[in-house]
C-alpha cells in the first residue's frame, strides 16, 4: 500500500488547475552587441519565433566582458549572436576563445555578426575559431535570421541529447564502481532516468522504489522517491514536501497494484520488480504524444530490463552486508570470551567510522575501515583463559604473553586476498602500537603505523577507559578526556586526537546509544 504521507498535499493554485500545465520555459538566447538598435530589432523580430514548442528567452549584453559575465552565470544559454567589434576590435573573437577554451562550454551555438568584414576575414574567422555561424550584419535579413536561429537550435539540440547521454552513463558507471557506497542505487536510478530523458526528450520525471520484505529493507511497503528530475528535483526537500499532483500518486497506486506498466494520455508509469523481491516505478511526464511507436516499445524494454541491474546492486550489497554480519559476529565471540560486552566491536566500529570521517578519508575507506574494525581483537583467541580472564593486573610474563595477540590476529587474516580481510589483518596488528615508538608489537612510530591502525588504537583505549573491564572500573568522561590531553604525541596521533575534539558530540552519542 502506498503512503500519502510520501507526497506532498496539492497546493491551491494546484486545485484551479493553474500549475497543473506549466509553461515550457524558453531556449535562451544572448544577445552580445554594443548598438541598442540590434537588440531591438533581434527580439522585434523573433519576438514569436518557436521551436518545438518553446519560444526564446532573451539575455542582451553590449561587451564581450558582460557577454562572458552571462555566460559565466548562464550554462544553459542555447545560441550567442556575437558582434565582433565591441570594446575592442576583436572582442567577440576573444569572448569565442573563452567559452570554448576556459569555460568549456563546446554545446552553445555561436552565430557571429559583424558589421565591419574586413577586421575578420570571414576564411580565416572560420578557420581559427570555433564558431558555427558567420554572418554579415548587411546581408542578414529576418528571413537568414530566422534560418540561422531554426538551425542553430536544432544542433543544439541534438548536442544536448548527447551529452544527456554520456552524463547518464557516467551515472551508471560510478554506480556499478562504487557499489561500497550507500547511495549507489539511486546513482543507478540517476542514470536510468537520464538516459531516458535524452532518448525520449523527457523534461520530469521520478523515480521510486518500494521495500520488498528482505530482512535489510524491512517490510512496511512503502514507496520512497530515490531519482528525479525536471521540476520534481528535490532541492533539499524532503518526500513529504515534492510537488507532486493527486492523479499522479493515483496512476501510482493503480501501477503499484496492478503490477504492470501503464500510459495515461502523455504520460507513462513504469512498472518493474527485481528477483529481490522489490518493485521500482518510474514515472514519465509528457512522452506519449510526440513519441513514435518503437520509442515506446524501446522504453518498455527499457524499463523491463533495468531490474536485471538493479538486481545485480542488490545482490552485491548483500555480499557486503553478510560480510559485515559474519566479521561483527566473529568479534562479538572473542569479546564474549574476555568477559567483555559484543557492544564493545560496535561501538569502536562506530567511533572509527567518525574518526576516519573527520580526518576527510573517502567513503570507501571510511566503509573499509568500520566493517574490518571488529576483528581488532581476533588475536585474543589465542591467548589463555587464565591470562584473558585474570581480574588483577598481569605479571611481566603474562603482558608479554597478551602482547602476542595483535601478531596472532595478524597471522590469522593476512593470507586473505580480499581488501576487508587485509585491512582487518593491518588493524589486528597495529592497533597497539604508540604514536611515539614505545608500543607493540614491531615499535613502529608516527606515519610508519598505518592510519587504521592509529584510529584503531585512540578507538580501542578510549573505549576500554569508558567502559568497566574485569581488572578496573569505568573511568568518568573528565579523567579520560585528561588522560587523551597528556598521551597525545605519545599514545596518540595528534591528527587523530584533533578529530576526535572536532566530533566529541558524535562519540559521546555513540556511546551513548551502545551503552552495556
């Protein structure tokens, strides 16, 4: 069942029917010349002119600096009719340079006019820059403007449609390599629904996903919007405040229940489930009228098809969810054998994830590091129950004996070739050691222990100091925070401990959250 709570109420003007059929907003269009009069006549002139339906929205400058200043604000501008002789003789020429060459803007359609020929040759204009159109300002009547403005906007066109197309597949490739990251299947969904927009010319649409009834996404059936575009872009909105209309949450339901994809009028509701047990729709606003019959059957397969990589995703985030249940449980077991809380591995696994936050590691090592983090201890295994256990402090032999646990838990997970179990097997080893050299078990110091291994160490103390242990009693959140000031450059990175004073908040509700 679908939730109204999803979308927002229709508004009143919504109701009258006032915003039901927007406006397509008009190509843009700059007009760089320094005579009044050209202005003038330019929009006096293409003052009705449409193509495909939307008209022009004119943007007037009289230098090639101001021309440059709206082109700078402007990324969608469609066409440029550039005088060449402005503030200086070669002005509009140099304006040309900029957009291709610095601002890197190859789609807009440069149409150059000018009224003195001979300061550019018309050969040699052609040659050297990259313009599309040269036109004499006394030869080009409103019929040759009309000509030249029709043509321009349809290369532009086609040029946007293609570079829709590569940015959707950029979306689809960063979404099948970064599968580590939370946000991949709405990269997937990002790029389905560019692609479509660029074969169809589609302006809004969204793009919705419904909790099948696995274990990770629950079982309350609910719809939440994870793509759109055009005017249902979020912009920081919430689900509760999108724009969307009463009969579109309907024509939802009817597909959602259905189970089948529909067309209503102009219109299209996309229906398809995963083998995961999840149903995504994709809605289409405007794509049934203009469209040709095998553009439509193109999209149903379209459609159909996407739930074959959306399994795929699916798939792999259950290969790394079971990775991280399997390694968490491990740590649970081996803190349960030292008489210490299974929340001790959650809540250093949280605390490091903060901390390799705060230090502005990637989203993929930051995700590494949390789900290899609960195997710090695994070594422990090794060691003896009247060691492990003993409730006073250890005599020499015995430290030296618990010592061996970081080398043990080293040996145990160094010969996997998978990054997780490498990087466990680095925080295993190095988690004891000291900042200034004097720890165990190789004495490395500063940077020659790795940065895991460094977050491991401040995470593993910090959370022993907080917590009570079979020799000693929790310490108050004053004398650990005392003993951080006095160890740091000693225990401690420095780095590492700046990252904690930055995110104190975090690590306090953590603890809080996860408390034995």
């Amino acid at each position: 069942m679908i939730d109204d709570s999803l979308f927002a109420d229709e508004t009143k003007e919504e109701r009258n029917g006032d915003l039901l059929k927007p406006k397509a907003p008009g190509w843009k269009v700059l007009i760089a010349d320094d005579e009044d009069e050209v202005h003038t006549t330019t929009r006096l002139v293409l003052g009705d002119f449409e193509f495909e339906g939307r008209g022009l929205e004119f943007i007037s400058a009289y230098s090639g600096a101001e021309a440059l200043a709206v082109m700078r604000e402007h990324r969608d501008i469609a066409v440029i009719l550039l005088d060449v002789v402005m503030e200086t003789n070669s002005a509009g020429l140099d304006a040309v340079k900029v957009i291709r060459e610095e601002l890197q803007n190859n789609l807009v359609r440069i149409i150059l006019r000018t009224g003195q020929p001979g300061q550019a040759p018309e050969r040699k204009v052609i040659t050297d820059f990259d313009i599309n159109d040269y036109k004499n300002k006394t030869e080009f009547t409103v019929q040759r403007l009309f000509t030249s403005m029709y043509t321009a906007l349809r290369s532009y066109r086609d040029l946007t449609a293609i570079d829709k197309n590569r940015t959707g597949l950029k979306y689809i490739i960063e979404a099948s390599g970064s599968l580590f990251k939370q946000n991949s299947i709405k990269k997937l969904a990002k790029g389905v629904l560019t692609q479509i927009m660029a074969l169809m010319g589609l302006q809004d649409s969204i793009f919705m996903e419904r909790g099948g009834f696995t274990a990770a996404q629950g079982s309350d059936g609910k719809l939440e919007i994870i793509a759109t575009t055009g005017k249902y872009s979020d912009n920081g909105a919430s689900n509760a405040h999108r724009p969307i209309k009463p009969e579109v949450k309907s024509r939802i339901r009817e597909v959602a229940a259905e189970e089948n994809s529909r067309f209503y009028n102009n219109d299209y509701v996309g229906y398809f489930p995963t083998r995961k047990n999840k149903q995504h729709i994709i809605y289409l606003e405007n794509c049934g009228e203009k469209q040709e019959e095998q553009d439509l059957d193109l999209l149903k397969i379209f459609t159909t098809n996407v739930g074959i990589a959306f399994d795929n995703v699916y798939l792999n985030q259950e290969i790394i969810d079971t990775q991280k249940e399997v390694i968490l449980r491990l740590g649970e077991v081996v803190e349960s054998r030292s008489k210490e809380t299974a929340f001790h591995v959650v809540r250093v696994a949280e605390y490091m994830g903060v901390l390799a936050r705060g230090m502005k590691l990637s989203e993929e090592e930051i995700d590494l590091i949390k789900m290899a983090s609960p195997m710090h201890d695994i070594g422990k295994i090794g060691i003896p129950d009247a060691i492990l256990l003993k409730p006073g402090h250890l005599n020499d032999d015995e430290f030296a004996m618990m010592k061996t646990h970081a080398h043990i838990g080293y040996r145990i997970l160094k010969g996997s070739s998978r990054e997780l179990l490498k990087t466990a097997a680095v925080i295993a080893h190095t988690h004891h050691e000291r900042w200034d050299g004097t720890g165990y078990p190789r004495r490395l110091a500063k940077e020659d222990i790795p940065l895991s291994g460094r977050i491991a160490c401040f995470a593993d103390v910090f959370d022993a100091l907080l917590t009570d242990r079979v020799y000693k009693k929790a310490w108050s959140v004053s004398k650990v925070e005392l003993f951080i000031s006095e160890q740091t450059g000693k225990i401690f990175d420095p780095d590492v401990v700046a990252a904690y004073t930055r995110n104190r908040d975090k690590l306090m509700a953590i603890r809080e959250k996860y408390r034995d």
